[in-house]
C-alpha cells in the first residue's frame, strides 16, 4: 500500500471520469469521492487497492484527502478483517486511533506516531486476555 501524492496523478486511467463513476488508476486501484478539479482527491472518499486474488478484500481507505494525500481522519479496512479508525498524517496513523484484528482483538486504543503505537495507550489481546495499558 503506497501513500498518494500527487506522483499518483500519472498513474490516472481516465483523466476525466464520467459524473458519478470512481476515478480509476492504471494499477486498478480506484477512488470514489470529493475531487477538486477532474483528479485531484481533496475532502471525503474511499481509496480502494486493487488485490491480484478475485477472492481476497482489498485493502481501502474511507475518509479525509487533502490535495491526493491521505490526510485527517478516517478508517483503514485490510482484507483479513483488521480496522483503524482515528487519525492519519501522511497516509500512516498519526494521532489518536483504534486498531481492531479480524475478530476484535487484538484491540488497541491509543496514541500513534508515524503509523507506530506511541504514547498513551491501551492493549486488549484478546476478549478475557491480558491487558497492557500504559506507555509505547
């Protein structure tokens, strides 16, 4: 997963999509959401990355983009079922987030620095397991 920029706008398939349809990369990567101009993503959408296995989920990206950059708020979904919700600067968890495994666990609510835990947080392993809150 590559963090977009404006590098990306090369690898745009169509310069102009239709009203209403995803803005579609050659790499079949898709966007869906706010453009300011005909590509560049800026305000509320879904990234999506292509998977090369038709029965894999892809991994996407719904919530803020500033000028083709994943930046603000939103929530990653990876195909095994792993989500963060929270913060993100530069494409990575930056700020305060949750990250949840494919089954809810493990769980951790906290503060991220550069997509890594860091600062305060807490640690749920699993639904009766250990838990580490504390500093990362």
């Amino acid at each position: 997963m590559s963090v977009l920029n404006e590098s990306m706008l090369s690898t745009v398939a169509a310069s102009k999509p239709a009203e209403g349809a995803p803005l579609a990369f050659k790499s079949g990567n898709t966007y869906e959401g706010a453009l300011t101009g005909s590509t560049t993503m800026d305000g509320e959408g879904t990234y999506t990355w292509a998977t090369a296995d038709p029965e894999a989920s892809a991994v996407s990206y719904t919530g803020t983009f500033k000028a083709n950059g994943i930046d603000g708020a939103g929530t990653y979904t990876w195909g095994d079922g792993s989500t963060y919700t929270g913060q993100v600067v530069g494409g990575k968890r930056h700020g305060v987030g949750t990250f949840a495994g494919p089954s809810g666990f493990p769980l951790y609510e906290g503060e991220w620095v550069a997509g890594r835990r860091h600062g305060s947080g807490k640690l749920i392993y699993a639904a009766k397991g250990d838990v580490y809150e504390g500093q990362w």
